[in-house]
C-alpha cells in the first residue's frame, strides 16, 4: 500500500493545488490527513471539499479545526491565530462547520501498523519538538510507525533499545527505509505553512510494502496564497511568513 500523509494544510489552497499535482504523478492507495484542514489561510471552504474529495482511508482534528468550530477556546492561541480563527469561523460555510465539529480524535491505528495523531499520542494538543518529548510519545506508540503533525517540521524520531534520536528531513526527496526493531515517529511537515524556513509545501508518501518513507518539497503559487490572505483583510504576517517558511 502506498499511502500519502499530510497535514497542516490550513486554509491554503495554493499549497494543496501542489499537492494534486504530485498525486497525479504518483500510484496512492490511501490519503491521510493528520489535522488542521482550516486557520491562517484564506480558502478553507475549499479545503475542505477538496480534501473530502480525496475520500481519505482517516482524517483527525487539529487544535484549530476545534477553535473553528467552537470545541476548544481560542484563549491558549496567539492574537494573529486568533484574528484568523475567528475570520474563519465567520466566513465558513454550514456543512463545512459540521464535517469540522465531526472529524476524529487522535490517535487513531490504521490497518494495525500506524497510529496517527495531531500533536502527540498522549495528547492531541502536545507539541513533539525534541527527543524528550518524542521518548514520551513512544511509550504511548504500539505500531511500528506514527505520523504526527502539529509543529509543522518534517522530522524522524527512532526508538530503538530505549535510544531515541530524531532527524531533521530537510529537501525533497530525501527517503528514509523502516527498518524492523525500530519504532518511528514521523512528522511529514507542513503543506499550507511550513515553518523550517523552507516555503516548499510538504508531505510524505509511506510505501508499506517497499518499507520506505519519502520526504517531498514543493514549489507552489505562494504569491496567490499571500494576496488572498490580504484581501480577505487578515493579518498581514500570516502572509509574509508564507515566502519565509516561519
Ligand atoms: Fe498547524
């Protein structure tokens, strides 16, 4: 099976647009999205359809698909966050609000081999960023492999013997071999807003049967996502970090 991970698409069509294009060149079997369809960006109605369209195999909440739909409080974002938290609870349409409100929890297991999650196992809200957190996570992991999201990093955490060590997957391409003994945390990056001072769209595709992760980068209309962002009147570093990656 060859399956596509991404996450943290918020709200940028341009960066999914990217995306369409890899997967028309590419055999998937299964999409899976590990949360935070809608926030910062200015497309998230049409996120969300497209995302529904792909149909995916499981798709969980992030924290700002919850703020969005009014199950979590926008108190623990920053005020930029939440300027477009609220923009986006304001502008989505019925139907969307209710696939938000309805979108699973992680973590979840798909097909007894991976666990997804937004943030970490233990918490949906937590966020990985170093090998002390990632050995927490791993005590929470009982799949060889969990793909996370949240940080918007691309990143690979190993367990092996109770040695945990974490690798920054920086450019496209880059491929790593699941290795059997070892347990793998895995952070495909973000689509719509990396934030690993690259501006590329990431995601990940997991071949089970070659037992190989490859890391991609892509290059997408950035300029269309920024003027959007400012025509719909939101916060103008939420356009600026696009061309940053920050
Ligand atoms: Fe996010």
């Amino acid at each position: 099976m060859r399956y596509l991970i991404f996450t943290d698409i918020h709200g940028n069509l341009e960066s999914y647009l990217a995306l369409h294009k890899l997967i028309q060149r590419r055999k998937i079997d299964h999409y899976i999205f590990l949360g935070d369809l809608v926030g910062y960006g200015a497309s998230p109605n049409e996120i969300i359809q497209k995302i529904r369209s792909l149909k995916p195999l499981s798709i969980i909440r992030g924290n700002h698909d919850k703020a969005v739909c009014g199950l979590d409080s926008v108190q623990t974002f920053n005020p930029i966050a939440a300027s477009a938290i609220h923009w986006t609870a304001d502008h989505i349409k019925k139907n969307n609000l209710d696939f938000l409100r309805r979108l699973k929890t992680g973590p979840q297991i798909i097909h007894k081999e991976i666990m997804i999650c937004h943030g970490a196992p233990f918490d949906e809200d937590h966020y990985i960023f170093g090998e002390f957190d990632a050995a927490e996570a791993f005590e929470h992991i009982n799949t060889p492999i969990c793909f996370f999201g949240h940080t918007h990093f691309p990143f690979v955490y190993t367990e092996k013997d109770h040695l945990v060590d974490g690798t920054f997957m920086t450019g496209n391409s880059n491929e790593i071999k699941i290795e059997k003994g070892v347990k793998y945390l895995i952070n495909p990056g973000a689509l719509g807003q990396p934030r690993d001072r690259s501006p590329l769209a990431a995601c990940a595709i997991y071949d089970s049967k070659a037992r190989k992760v490859k890391f991609y980068r892509m290059e997408y209309d950035i300029e269309e996502a920024q003027r959007k962002i400012l025509k719909e009147g939101l916060p103008s570093p939420l356009a600026e970090r696009l061309s940053l990656g920050i």
